[in-house]
C-alpha cells in the first residue's frame, strides 16, 4: 500500500494500517518536503516521483490512501493517482465503531479509532473521520469530508462535500451544511449554513464568505 504525504495526518494514517496488519510492502510519498528522510521511522521507504509510483502500482500493489488532511488538496491527489491506476481504499480502524444497519461507507475514507458512525449513515468518499467522532442516526456525509476529533454530528443532518467541520463542534439534529463550508472549532450549528463560508461560535453564525470550489 501507499500512503500520498509523509508528515502530519499521514503518521495518523500509519497507524490505522499498522492496527490493519497492512504493513507489508509499505510505502509513502512525498515531493516536495525536503526535511522527510529517506525512509520513514527508519523503516518505510519514502516515494519521491511519480515514476517511482507508477513502478510501484505495476510492480507492487496498486492500492492507495491519503494522508493529507485538507479536502481539496486530498480530492487532487485522488485523481493523480488514480489516473496512474491506484485504486483508492478505506483504512478504517478496528478501534472505530460502526453501526450494523443502514451503513454505507464509500471509498477511500480514512476512520481513525474511537468514531462512532451510527446506524442508518451515509459515508461519501475520501472522507476523514477523526478520534472520538460521533455520526449518529439519518446523517449523510459528502465526499472528502473532514470531521475533526470530538465533533458531534446529529440525527438526520446533511453535511455537504469538502466541508471542514471543526474539533469539538456540535451539528445539532436536521441541519443542513453547504458545499466548501468550515466550522470553526468548538461552534454549535443550530441552523443550516449555505455553500462556500466560514461558521464559528455559539450559536455559530457566518464570518466569512469563501471562494467557490472550481469543481
């Protein structure tokens, strides 16, 4: 497997595989950041082209994940890699509890240990969903996601794709959050946000307005 970045979220990343038992073979990569050696944790070797990935995909194992937290930047690096034949996949703890009825999970989203995603819950792709993260019933999450440590997502709310949804914030039940929409850390959502803004407080209100995505 290969993990794109080789800081920050992806040691994150390395240990939902490590728990996974998906260590075999195990690389990462990273162009641009020239402090990452040679070999991560004096063990895994660190990818520094793409011609090194393509070698990779056709030689190796051509699965993929992304340990790279913003979901722009984690929506490009799905289509670079995926057009040089990776196949994105999910790391989804053992550690993480996932409800039995209704679930769907798409793929490529990263679930790290201790989120809660209850019954009936809709995962889009390239998600990240992090530690002690509750997802309870009716809710759907659009794709490239980022649901931080501690947030609280409630009954039957609708989070729309490549929204940021901060640490310790609380969606309260049936509200609906917009396309490209960050809440800020520790806000309580009481009504629905629209696409492309920043949200804080409590109860949180609209900060900011932000440039449309261009996809």
């Amino acid at each position: 497997m290969l993990i794109v970045g080789a800081k920050g979220f992806a040691k994150e990343v390395l240990e939902v595989v490590h728990q996974l038992n998906e260590l075999e073979n195990l690389v990462f990569y990273d162009d641009v950041s020239e402090d990452v050696p040679e070999r991560l944790f004096e063990k895994f070797p660190v990818l520094r082209c793409l011609e090194q990935v393509d070698d990779y995909f056709k030689t190796v194992d051509n699965r993929f994940t992304i340990g790279i937290g913003n979901p722009v930047l984690r929506k490009k690096m799905y289509d670079k890699f995926a057009a040089l034949g990776g196949v994105f996949i999910s790391t989804i703890s053992p550690l993480a509890i996932i409800g039995s009825y209704g679930v769907h999970v798409g793929f490529g989203n990263t679930i790290l240990p201790g989120a809660i995603l209850s019954n009936s819950t809709e995962l889009g792709k390239g998600c990240i969903i992090y530690y002690n993260s509750v997802i309870t019933h009716d809710c759907k999450i659009g794709d490239f996601v980022e649901i931080s440590p501690s947030a609280t997502i409630l009954g039957r709310c609708l989070i729309g794709s490549y929204s940021q949804i901060g640490a310790n914030s609380t969606i309260l039940p049936g509200v609906t959050i917009g396309k490209n929409v960050i809440i800020g850390a520790g806000s309580v959502v009481t009504k629905d946000v629209s696409d492309n803004c920043l949200v804080v407080g409590i109860p949180a209100i609209i900060k900011k307005e932000l440039t449309s995505l261009e996809f």
